[in-house]
C-alpha cells in the first residue's frame, strides 16, 4: 500500500454494503473478483486491489444495523 491516508471508506446503510477504496474510483481494474459466498468482490489492476466492496456488512461484522 503506498500511501494509506488515501484509504476511503463508505458504508451504505440501505445496501448493507461497505466500500473501501485504496486507489481511488477512477482507475480502471483488469479484473474483479467475488468471494465464494459471493458478497466479497475485489478490484484489481497490474496485480494491486483498487477497491473491496462488502455486502451484508453488518451480517459479517456481528452487528445489525437499528
């Protein structure tokens, strides 16, 4: 990681779903992958994660959101 006071992230109540952007959104990812149970998904490019994005956060993290 080159420079982790760039790390944003964002939790979207409604979606469940918490973003974390160690790139910045603009850049454009070779790849993406989903975790086997599918609400993990990773962007890649040349090898580097760009963004990871959690669906049912609150689910994984132990918590449920009020």
């Amino acid at each position: 990681m080159e420079n982790p006071e760039k790390i944003m992230m964002e939790y979207d109540p409604q979606g469940d779903i918490l973003y974390i952007d160690f790139a910045g959104s603009e850049q454009e990812a070779d790849e993406e992958i989903l975790s086997e149970d599918g609400d993990i998904a990773f962007r890649i490019r040349e090898g580097r994660i760009l963004s990871i994005m959690i669906m049912n956060f609150s689910r994984k993290a132990g918590f449920y959101p009020s």
